[in-house]
C-alpha cells in the first residue's frame, strides 16, 4: 500500500510531551453540556465533566509517553533470525476526526538482524500509540516505524484491521466502517515470499473483528 503523507507524523517525535489539561477539559465539556441543550445541573451530568476530563487523562496518556525509554531494558542481541510475529493485539484508539472510539486488532512482524525486543513490548508499543488522537493509517505506519528504528530489522510488517464507531453510529458509509491498513518495510516489502508468509500467518485461523 502507498503511505500518505500526515499533517502530524509523530513517529519522528514520538515524545511529544502533551499534557491533558483537566480543568480545561471540564470546562470544556461543561460548555458542550450546555450547548446541546442539556442541564449540566442535574443529578445524572453533575459530574460528568469529570469524569470525562478523568477519562481523557487515561485515553491519551500516549502522549507523555516516550516508547524508546519504555523498551530500552527489553533488547537483546540475539543470533536468531526467523520472522516474529505477533498477532491478535487488540487495542482501542480514538479517531482524531470525531473524538469517538475505533477498536482495533492488529499484527506485528518482524525480521531480526541481530536484535529482538520483549515479546511483551509490541502490546505495550501498540497502546502507546493507541492513546492518542490518532488515524488508522497514521497509526499503523507509526508502529512500523518505530520498531524499524528500534531494531534495524530486515524488515517489519503491521496489519491493523478496525471498526470505526464514528462510521458505525453515524449511519454513514457503514460498509467502510471496516477498515485494513498496512505499513511494510524491509524484506516485507521487497520479497514477496516473507510478505506472502506474514499474511498466511495471520490468516490462519482468523475471525471476523466484531463489537
Ligand atoms: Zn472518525
């Protein structure tokens, strides 16, 4: 697949240091409360803003983040050099367009060239990126190629397939609320046979992504 270019390509500063104001988020929702028409008053919204600033601080916690300083004690030099992968990560993100969820499930694989990282990292990089406004593409393309600059591997694949809530509850074009993007480097890239591997491997045994 052809990469697009983004306003915001964050994988060149995957640190970008972005604190989640709470008190302007509860001002902010407090306004929004309002302006739809509702009594933020009442027993039920009293505390909503809250809340909601609460929650914020959870779902974007990725931006405070830095994912080299996360996995720098997990790589090792190692002499292997068969294809990892890890399939079925799932995760939760939110869509930068509309504020609202997309989830997601998506596969990562890699070639050494003389370095692996924790096994248990690449669910830990993927929600790193998931906890920020984020795309789909952009996304996808951030995790390769933070794992390619990690370990300067031969190559690097992620598949990420997603339902997009904004599609979904909209009632809008809900055939694409379904969503596959793919970023490859590398090997993954240039030989068909590894690429041909991967996506046999995460194939096999695949279920349909559901809510
Ligand atoms: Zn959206």
């Amino acid at each position: 697949m052809e990469y697009v270019d983004f306003d915001d390509n964050l994988a060149s500063n995957p640190l970008a240091g972005n604190k989640v104001d709470a008190n302007e988020v509860q001002a902010a929702v407090l306004r929004i409360l309002k302006a739809v028409g509702e009594d933020p008053e009442r027993d039920g919204l009293k505390r909503t803003p809250e809340r909601v600033a609460r929650m914020y601080g959870e779902l974007l916690a990725g931006y405070q983040t830095d994912p080299a300083t996360m996995v720098n004690e997990a790589i090792f030099d190692v002499k292997y050099d068969e294809m990892v992968i890890v399939r079925d990560i799932e995760f939760y993100s939110l869509c930068e367009h509309h504020l609202l969820p997309f989830m997601a499930r998506v596969h990562v694989a890699y070639l050494p060239d003389g370095k692996v990282v924790g096994l248990s990292k690449i669910p830990r990089i993927v929600d790193l990126f998931a906890r920020r406004l984020q795309v789909q593409e952009r996304m996808t393309r951030q995790i390769a190629d933070f794992i390619r600059d990690l370990l300067h591997p031969q190559g690097v694949a992620v598949v990420v397939e997603a339902l997009h809530l904004c599609m979904m509850m909209r009632g809008v074009q809900k055939h694409n609320a379904r969503m596959t993007t793919s970023a490859m480097h590398g090997a993954f890239r240039s030989n068909l046979a590894t690429r041909q591997e991967f996506l046999d491997n995460i194939s096999r045994g695949a279920t349909q992504l559901q809510i």
